[in-house]
C-alpha cells in the first residue's frame, strides 16, 4: 500500500478511488484533530468530531470533484467542506429557533478567534456570506481565513502548509480581518 501523501494526491487525481481511500485513511488522524479543535466546546448531539470528518469525506469523496494538485489543496478542500457543513449546521439551528435563541452576539475579532460552533448561528452565517463576498475578490485571503477559523489551525500550522513564513501569514491575516471588516460593515 502506497503510504506517500505526493504519490496518493497524484494517483487521486487520476480518478483512482482506492488512492483517494487510502489518502484519507493516512491523513484521518490529522483530520480528526483539526475537527477536534474546530467542534471545542460545542454543545450539539448532532455534529462532533467524527462525523464531521465522515461529512467532509462524503463531500470530497466523489472522484470528478476531487482534482487534487497536493496535500496544501486537499487541506484547503477539506476546510471548505467543513465550512459548508459547520454553516449547514447553523444554518438548520437558526431556521429551528428562527434566530430567538442565539446565545450571544460575538465581535469579528472574537469570533475568527474561536470554534465555529461556539458562534451565534446568525453571526456564523453573517461570517459565511462575507467570506463567500471576500472569496470572489480575496481568494487567498479567503482561503486562509477558512484554514484558521473553520478548521482552527492557526499561522504556523498554515504557514507549513502553504510553504509561507509565518511573518507572511501573520500581514495576510491582517488583511484579511480587514478585508472581512469591510465586506461585513460596508
């Protein structure tokens, strides 16, 4: 079995579904852990760590959606992924208690600082219309607001995964909470 991440992302791309197994299989644990930091805290009986990991799976699982070019893009799919789930998920709270219910209101500095499900649904769906806005002019800014908020890694984690210095990371955050800032109060 072939355990070399490069050579799974090659063989996936080629359409191959046992690669792409056995590429989630090598990179679960990982995934566990950035769903395991991303659901801290939460309080829902109906999305925890590991089926948001199978969810994400499903999402990524179909072989014509699944054109990976290496490991930094298939962590930047598996964040979208979850990030569609995490939102679906507010989203269905919120249309549950028709926004009566929402716990608190969270300021964007706070709220890219902590685990989705923490947020207020509508808050949490304030923030993904931004981020869909930010992501048609800032896609990398977008990109790397969705690897440190929906996924909970933070720039050093980021900045290996994207072969960037930290420092690099540390200005694009910035601006990318200012870019954010703009689309959500503009």
């Amino acid at each position: 079995m072939v355990t070399d991440v490069t050579a799974l992302v090659q063989a996936t791309a080629g359409g191959d579904a046992a690669a792409r197994d056995a590429l989630f299989a090598l990179l679960y644990d990982e995934l566990k852990r950035v769903a395991r930091k991303q659901l801290r805290g939460m309080s829902s009986p109906t999305l925890d760590t590991t089926s948001l990991v199978h969810d994400a799976y499903l999402k990524l699982a179909a072989p014509a959606d699944l054109n990976l070019q290496g490991r930094k893009h298939f962590f930047v799919l598996a964040a979208k992924a979850m990030r569609q789930i995490v939102i679906d998920h507010a989203r269905a709270r919120v249309a549950d208690k028709r926004g009566g219910g929402a716990a608190f209101a969270v300021a964007l500095d706070e709220a890219i600082e902590q685990p989705a499900q923490q947020i207020a649904p509508d808050k949490l769906l304030e923030l993904d219309r931004a981020l869909t806005t930010l992501e048609a002019s800032q896609p990398r800014l977008s990109s790397l607001i969705e690897l440190r908020f929906f996924t909970g890694l933070d720039l050093a984690e980021i900045a290996a995964l994207q072969a960037v210095s930290e420092r690099t990371l540390n200005r694009d955050w910035r601006r990318a909470r200012a870019e954010l800032y703009a689309v959500m109060y503009s």
